[in-house]
C-alpha cells in the first residue's frame, strides 16, 4: 500500500515544477478571492486570483449559484483600481459569470463610466462586456454611446460597438435597426475589420429587404471593399442575390458573375477560394462559368498548404457530382494526391477521381486504393465504398474487378457501419448488374461464414432466399445457409430456416433435401426456429410428397407485408383476447404522411438491405375509434381512409375551424373541429350547415352538432354523406358555421342564460379523387412492377405547361395523386431537365395502383409528363388517367 | 447556409489531450462532458499528424478542424462544415502567431499555464461571441500586452519592452493601411 503513495509523491513533485496550477482547488481560491475586498487592494495579487478562477471555469468546474454570486460582487470591487491590466481582467471576468439581471445593475455604472473613458481600451471592452451581459431595458438607456462608437475614430472601439450589434440583433432588432445610418457610415471605414463587422451587421438589419440588399451588393462590388473578409462576405450576399433573381432573368448573362470572376484574381486566397466556390454553387452553372473557378482551384491542389489542398479537392469533390468533365482536367494533380499525408485529402481525392473516371483508368484506380485502403479511418472507408458503388453502376463492364475489390475489403477488419456499407453496395450490384448476381452471392454467403454481426447475416439470409433460388444452380447455396443453423445464435438460426424455406418452395428438385434440413431444425433449441421450421414444413407440405409449391404459399413466404409496422402493432395492442381470431385484413394500411422535419431530411439513399422507412404513429386508431363511438356513424363499415386536416378558417379569426375527411365505402363523413378563440363567449348548439348543391352525387343523411364550445377547449361536430357505394365522387361544398352564442363574464366566468343565434361563414371544402387512394408504400418498386404485370397498363403523355421547376411539377401531381412515393423519388436533384418519379397506392376498392412518372423539361419552362399506370383493375388505371387529366 | 463566417470553438490543448485553455462559441456542446469529449475527438484524431509547419486540416462530425502545433502545444479552430476553410486558417494563424509573441518565443506548456492570463485575454480579443474579431497577430498581441504592461515589472524588462515596441509598430502600421 505504501509503495504507490510515495511513487505518486514523485509524480507530484514533477508536476509542481511543470504547472503553476498544480494542486489548485476550489474552495481555496474563493478564499483567496476575499483579498478584492481589501481596502488597498494590490493589482497583481487580485489579477493572480482572477486568472486562477477563470483557470477553474476553463477546466469545466462549476462554480454554484451562491460562489457565482459571491465572486460576482468582490470582483465588481476592484472598478476602484485604476490598472489596465486587472480592468482587463474583470471583463473577461463579468462575461464568465454571465450574472442574472440584478447582479447586471450592480456593475452597470460602472461599465456606462468605462463606455465614456477617455481610453480607447476601457471604451471598447465596457462596449463589449455590457452588451454581452445586458436586457433590452438598458440598452435604450445606452443606445446614443453605442451610436457613437460605432462610428468612433479608433478602430477597436468601432468594431467592439458593431460585433455587439450583431449579437443584440437577435434579442432587440428594433433597437439595433435605429443605427442604420451609423452602420452605412462605418461601412466605408478605412480600417478593415471595421468594414467587415459593419458590412456583416448592415446585412443583417437588411437581410429581410431584398430591394435594400440588390442595392448594397450592387453599388459595393462597384466599388473598393478593402479588408478580405468583407470581400468574402459580399461574395456571399452576391451569390445570394444571384440566387433569388435567377428565377427573373430569362436569358443572356448571369447579374454580378463579372464580379465573382474578377474576384479570382484578388490577392487574398480566402477571397480568391470564396469566389471560385461561389461560382461552382451557382445554380445551373455552365461549364463557360465554371472553367476560371476550376482553374483557380486547380492552382490550389498543388499548393503546399494541407488547408488550401483541402478546400480545393473537397469543392472540386462537389463539382464532379453534377459535372463531372469539368473537374477531369485536374486528373493529373488529383492522382498525386492520393498519397498526401493528410487523409482526409487523400479520400476527398480518390471519390472525386471514382466520380471523374472513364472506363480504362478503373483498374488503375482501383489499384491504387487497395494501397490506400489499410491506413484509413473506417469513416473514410465508407466514403469510398460508395464511390465505388457508383463507380460500378456508371461502367457495369467492369463489374468483376469492382466486385472483387468489395468482397477483399468485406473480408478485412472493420466496425459494423463499414461492412454494412459494403454489403449495401454489393446487394445494389446484384440487383442492377445481372451478370454480378452469381459472384455477388457468392461473396455474401462467404462472408456469413464468418460474419459476427447478426443484423448483416439476417439481412444477407433474407436476400439470398429472394435472390438465390433464381439462380443456375441453387443448390451450392444451401451449404452455407445450412451451416447457420449449426453455428449461429438463434436469430440468425431463424433467418437461415426462412431461407431454406423459401428454396424449397422455388426449387422442386431441392424439396426433398430441404425437407430433411427443416425436420433436424425441430429439435432446435429455440422456439422461433423450432416454430418456423414446423409451419413451413406444414406449409410446403413436407409429409414426404413433393407437390408444386402453391400461388397463396408463394405469396406467403415471398409477399412483402403491406401494412405499415406501427398500424400492425397498434391494432395488436388493442386486440382484446376473445373468440373472434385477430384479422390481419382490418389493419389499416394508410401510411400517415411523414412529419415535416422529416421530409426535410434528403432521402435520396439507396436503401439497400433495408426495408421501406417505418410509418410513424397514426392518428387513423384515434379517428377510428371517435367515429365507431357515435352511433349514426357505426354501421357506415370499414374507415378507408382520414385526410389531413383542412383549415376552413384563416388564422388569428374568432372561431377556428379546420375539417378532416373521413372516406367510408359508400359514405363520407365531415370532422369539423372547432374552436372558440373568444373568452368572453360561450358557444352552444354548434352545427356546421354543408350546402351540397355542387356535389350531385352526395346526399347528405345525418349531423351531429356539438352541444357547447367553451372559450379555447376544441370540440367536433360532425356531418355526413352518403354516396354511391366504392365510386370515387368529387365534389365542392360550401360550408356555415351556425350557433348560439352567449356572453361570459370574464371575473366569474359564468355564461348569461340567453344567447343570440349567430352565424360564421367557413371556406369551402372539396373532396377529391386523392381522397380516394391511400398512400401505401412498397419495398421494391420494380419486383412490384413487375409483378403487377403489364395487363392493365395505361400509359399517356401530358404537357404540364409552363412551371417554376421541375420540382414543383412532380410535387404538383404527387399532391394531386395522393400516393406514396417510394424509394426517395420525390426528390428532384436541383439542375436536372428529367426525373422519374415512382409512386403507389391503393385505390377505393382495396385495388392495388402504381404509378411510373417520367418528367422532362421541354423548352425553358414547359414540363411534359409520361405517366404510366399498372393496377390490379383496369377501371381503375383508367381513373388514375383521368385524374391527371382533369387536374 | 450561414453568411457571416463563425467560429464554433478555439482550443489550446496540451500534448495529452488535456486543456491549456479554451472557449467555446456555439451551443453544440451544452455541456462540459461534451466539450471534453469534443477535444478528445479532436486530439486522437489530430495528434499523429505532423502539423508544425504548415496548419492542417481535417473534417469529421460535419466540423471542419484547423490545427497547428509547437513543442507540447496543440491549436486547434473549428468551424461549421460550410465554413470557408481559408478563413479558418486565419483565425488559426493569427491566433498561433499572437501566442508566440505573447510568450516571446518560449512556446511551450509551463509558458503558457504561467502567462495563461495572457493567453485568457488573446482568446477574448480573436473572437467575439463566435465573430471575428481581429486575425492579425501583432494587433492581437499587441491589445493583450498594452493592458498588462502596467501591472507589476516584468522579469526580462528589456526584451518585453521590445517586443511591445515592435508590437506597437506593427500595430501603428496596420491601422494607418
């Protein structure tokens, strides 16, 4: 026990000598912090106590609320001392504790002193700790000194006074916007960061006026900005402006790229890369534009700065994206960095060459990586990976040495999001190159021989049992897949049956041989395996005949499950045990449309391996379960579909409505919930009269009118219709809010008992054919397509007329169609002239509906349309048409 | 995308990983655990590469990472994934050069602990609520050094009398271009 104690004593001793903090403690130092309140106070001492308390907040100690307040009020003693040095101090000090808003009187004066000192220091650094720990109340009080320094003579008061307005614009803009004219003023300092503070602070009071900010980029990039971040910043506001007028000029050349192009040649490299990058974000840019941008950078990949190599191959990395010969001139500089000592350049490199590449230099390229690959970071690896999954898709001829470099890295070291990238990569080959599919499975199956994550093995299993018994010869595969279930854990093991399952339903040759594998499964230790061994022995029939494996079984072992997870287990969870079996038919389908953050999010990934993102929670159990509870409701049948809610009202009116569609079979049901913005009135007998007079094929056959809508507590009134049974009527409706209303007296909130007889007109509502057609994605679009077969295809062209972007014709029809896009082709990569877009659904009638939608640009604007449709019914094809056509 | 270039965070680690000092602009690490976890990042992923001639950069968890060492100090700047990486070099550069001058030439890890004041105050005068402030070292060095030169008779008169002359000079000449 002694030995170590002295051996640390040792360390000690070392450490004493090599850190003037060493053994520093807390308590002690606030101790220490009593000498700020001695009346001769000794400068040095206190600034040795200062920066031993600021030493203990930089190392992460927390300092409580009582210590915080105690070290607040000494320090703000030592205002009486007359030293620069220790003044200094106590602002770094005062901005550390960021001192709550009473403790901020306490030294408010004093800093208002130091802002009128003589000093430029004491005026600069009061500026700056009292803006920082400020409110809004005080600021007015201290607005004409900021005034003032923002067009002070000394540089450093200046900037100090414009970096303050930056931060106070976000907590007191109408303050801040009142020095405009101080601002402008400062814009044509001679001091540069002068400029730069007061160029940035001068946009933001602006940014909301796009007329004010034309005007400031255009009359300063006449001019001479002198300090080079502002000349980075004014690049920015330019290509901003560029941006938002892009959509106004018709033809001819592109406002201010002129000064983006001579900004290439300014003599500051931050200036000279902001433009060049600038202009290689341009929207739409042309390879004219482009070249001088290029050039540039290309002077930067030999550079003997890692910094500039950096940003010049990461930029260049993005350009080879969206035009890839532009960048293949800088080959040749790009291959020399694939040694850099950097990595990170060294990566951003070899993806941009994978991106650039033609068909001969692959091999080249390829050995080159292999070098390469052993000494990176799995991160980069995966950057990689992808390169060359893209790689293989663009030169298919060159699958094999592709392929083989795949499965040499699956084989090496690396953490489960590497593997899982490669994986990817090769299920992705497989399915768009047919010659890779053989080598490809090959490699996977070599892999889970060896392969210890259990989510990749599952995976892998479940693929080869689509992909392998489509094979020349499927029975080489059944050595690996039966060597799960000796050797894995029991989810795999469970995997690795399904998949033997489905060979013998494929391959009547291997039946009897698949037969014996699930029988030894039975006396598997694990019931999930012994379970799925039984039912597909029963299902497969595997009593010994060998008979031609069943279309339903087939369905069953192959058909993807189309209801979305989360509806499943919801109705799971509310299935009460009882006679009546669990119907997997009265699952709803719908999947609820995406939260917006979500759809914000790019979803452009190749999925892989992965199923179709699960839907998020439904309110559709909720609706349900409200509907089923009103008796004039309950014999209406299944619920097909709820929309989303439609405002009937605008927002911040007396009364807000918003109404939800509900769709039944041969009825439709008006949800209009309400609600009452009003303290002073109590609403009662609420009824939402529907004039149904440009709707002919609806009737309307009840209503229920909400008995009291209490100020802010939303209530519901119902109405519905009824309407030909499984036929998807349109149709408008015109809607009046009607009720009681009576007076509430705000003290006691009790209502009078006579009330008025008023009523609120509401805006109209339609119902559409999207209202007909669930949104219903699927896994794999094309096996879907495929399947559906092409007999009840429709396809026809349309001209959508003239649009702001292909985007927003594509979002247009989905909107229009209300179905699911699946595998991310909703998302228009900006620049492109076509797109296709895949959609599904399903149709009033439980028919199945997809949907191929080719866009293209013809001309300038005009978009035209191929649209192709495949569904179980051919009425029903011919109404998706008709949709289209009519919208 | 943002348009005024900020900074998230500027760190002065030892040759250890542990801090020297540091601060922090953004709200992307609440919390102290996270920050720490941050410079650990930061350090392992850095700390074989040879940056002591030139600033070198790399890229990870969407931050772009500038970093200079010397001796048993390790700078480091990072900035958003935007960030135009030129400019972060220059916060860099200025930030490295005004310790060496404010350390007069001893770069090392007691130098700085024992001038950490110095140190404290340079981070204070480089950037401002993640803006910055100032890039030029000898404006830097020479705001920090004009505050403590009445506090207390340094050690080695003669040569911080220069240092500040020089510092003062460049100082003079920035401001009159």
């Amino acid at each position: 026990m002694a030995q170590p104690l002295v051996k640390k004593d040792d360390d000690r001793d070392e450490e004493v000598e090599y850190s003037p903090f060493f053994g520093i403690e807390k308590g002690a130092v606030l101790q220490e912090a009593r000498v700020f309140n001695d009346p001769q106070l000794d400068p040095q001492r206190c600034s040795q106590v200062i920066t031993k308390l600021l030493y203990l907040l930089n190392q992460g100690e927390a300092f409580t609320k009582v210590e915080a307040t105690e070290v607040f009020f000494s320090v703000t003693k030592l205002f009486q001392s007359k030293d620069l040095g220790l003044r200094r101090m106590v602002y770094v000090m005062i901005k550390e504790l960021s001192p709550s808003a009473d403790e901020v009187i306490m030294v408010t004066s004093s800093l208002m002193k130091d802002m009128t000192s003589k000093t430029d220091m004491y005026r600069a650094n009061a500026i700056r700790v009292l803006c920082r720990i400020t409110d809004g109340t005080l600021l007015t009080q201290i607005e004409r000194y900021l005034k003032q320094a923002i067009v002070d003579k000394n540089p450093v008061v200046s900037s100090a006074a414009l970096v303050s307005g930056i931060h106070l614009l976000q907590t007191n803009p109408e303050i801040v916007k009142r020095w405009s004219n101080e601002v402008q003023e400062a814009v044509q300092s001679r001091a540069a960061l002068v400029q730069f503070h007061a160029l940035a602070l001068l946009h933001q009071i602006r940014q909301n006026d796009r007329l004010a900010v034309n005007k400031l980029v255009s009359s300063l990039t006449r001019g001479s900005v002198r300090s080079p971040l502002a000349q980075c910043l004014l690049i920015r506001y330019t290509s901003q402006v560029i941006r938002e007028s892009a959509n106004n000029t018709q033809t001819g050349d592109r406002p201010f790229y002129d000064f983006l192009e001579g900004c290439l040649r300014h003599k500051a490299e931050m200036v000279i890369f902001e433009a060049a990058r600038a202009i290689t974000e341009l929207n739409g840019v042309t390879s004219r534009e482009l070249t001088p941008a290029i050039t540039v950078l290309q002077l930067f990949l030999s550079s003997s700065k890692p910094v500039l190599r950096f940003a010049a191959v990461r930029t260049l990395n993005k350009v080879a994206m969206t035009h890839p010969t532009a960048v293949t001139n800088c080959n040749i500089d790009m291959e020399s960095l694939i040694s850099d000592q950097n990595r990170s350049i060294a990566t951003l490199a070899i993806t941009t060459l994978l991106k650039t590449g033609n068909e001969s230099s692959v091999d080249r390229l390829m050995k080159q990586i292999t070098n390469f690959m052993s000494d990176i970071a799995d991160e980069f690896k995966i950057v990689v990976v992808e390169a060359i999954r893209s790689l293989c898709l663009k030169f298919p001829l060159k699958h094999r040495s592709l392929m083989n470099f795949l499965s040499n890295i699956l084989r090496e070291e690396g953490g489960f999001e590497y593997k899982k990238a490669i994986v990817d990569s090769i299920v992705i080959l497989i399915r768009d190159i047919p010659e890779a599919k053989e080598t490809g499975l090959l490699h996977l199956c070599e892999f889970i021989e060896d392969c210890e994550f259990t989510y990749l093995s599952t995976q892998i299993l479940h693929f080869l049992g689509i992909e392998g018994p489509k094979t020349s010869d499927p029975s080489k595969y059944i050595r690996y897949i039966y060597n799960r279930v000796h050797l894995e854990n029991a989810t795999v093991r469970a995997g690795a049956v399904s998949t033997l399952a489905k060979f013998g339903a494929m391959v009547d040759g291997l039946k009897p041989r698949i037969f014996v594998l699930l029988r030894r499964c039975l006396f598997d230790t694990d019931d999930e395996v012994r379970d799925r061994a039984t039912l597909y022995l029963n299902t497969l029939g595997g009593d010994g005949a060998v008979v031609e494996t069943g279309a339903d079984v087939k369905e069953f072992l192959f058909g993807s499950l189309d209801i979305p997870l989360v509806n499943l287990e919801n109705s799971l969870k509310n299935y009460e045990p009882s006679e009546k079996p669990f119907d997997i038919n009265f699952v709803l389908k719908e999947v609820k449309t995406q939260p917006l953050a979500e759809k914000k999010a790019p979803g452009k990934k190749p999925t892989g391996l992965g199923a179709p993102p699960p839907g998020p929670p439904s309110t559709v159990d909720a609706y349900e379960k409200l509907l089923s509870s009103i008796p004039e409701f309950a014999n209406f049948g299944k619920l097909f579909k709820s929309s989303a809610p439609v405002e009937l009202t605008e927002a911040e009116t007396e009364y807000a409505v918003n109404v939800v569609k509900h769709i039944f079979d041969s009825h439709v049901v008006f949800q209009y919930n309400c609600t009452n913005t009003i303290p002073e009135q109590l609403l009662e007998n609420v009824t939402v009269l529907v004039d149904a007079s440009e709707a002919e094929e609806f009737a309307e056959v009840a209503s229920k009118p909400l008995r009291s809508l209490p100020y802010d507590s939303p209530g519901q009134t119902f109405v519905a219709f009824e309407k030909p049974e499984g036929v998807p009527s349109v149709g408008k409706f015109s809607n009046m809010l009607r009720f009681i209303v009576k007076e509430v007296d705000p003290s006691t909130g009790e209502a009078e008992d006579d009330g008025v007889e008023d009523e609120y007109q509401l805006e109209d509502l339609e119902v559409v054919a999207a209202d007909y057609i669930l949104k219903v994605g699927v896994s794999n679009f094309r096996n879907a397509w495929e399947s559906m077969g092409s007999d009840f295809e429709r396809v026809d062209e349309y001209g959508l007329g003239p649009r702001d972007s292909l985007a927003e014709a594509v979002n247009a029809v989905i909107d229009l169609l209300g179905m699911q896009p699946c595998e991310g082709t909703e998302v228009v990569s900006p620049n492109s002239r076509s797109h296709t877009c895949l959609l599904s659904g399903v149709y009033i009638g439980n028919v199945k509906v997809l949907v191929r939608l080719q866009f293209g640009l013809d001309g300038p604007k005009d978009v035209a349309m191929k649209l192709a449709v495949r569904s179980e019914d051919e009425t029903v094809s011919d109404a998706i048409h008709e949709i289209v056509a009519s919208g | 995308m943002e348009l005024c270039p900020l900074i998230k965070n500027i760190l002065l680690l030892d040759s250890e990983g542990k801090r020297i000092a540091v601060k922090y602009y953004s709200d992307d690490w609440p919390t102290n655990s996270a920050k720490e976890a941050f410079e650990k990042a930061v350090f392992t992923k850095t700390q074989k590469t040879n940056a002591r001639t030139e600033a070198e950069i790399t890229m990870f968890d969407n931050y772009i990472v500038v970093y200079k060492f010397v001796q048993d100090l390790h700078f480091f700047v990072t900035g958003g994934e935007n960030e135009n990486e030129i400019i972060l070099a220059t916060v860099l550069q200025g930030f490295f050069d005004a310790v060496g001058l404010l350390l007069r030439g001893n770069e090392d890890k007691k130098e700085a602990l024992e001038n950490l004041d110095l140190i404290l105050l340079c981070l204070d005068e480089i950037v401002d609520g993640g803006v910055i402030l100032e890039t030029d070292a000898n404006v830097i060095a020479g705001k920090v050094d004009s505050h403590s030169m009445d506090s207390g008779a340094p050690l080695s008169e003669q040569t911080i009398t220069q240092a500040l002359a020089t510092a003062r000079e460049h100082l003079a000449r920035s401001l009159l271009q």
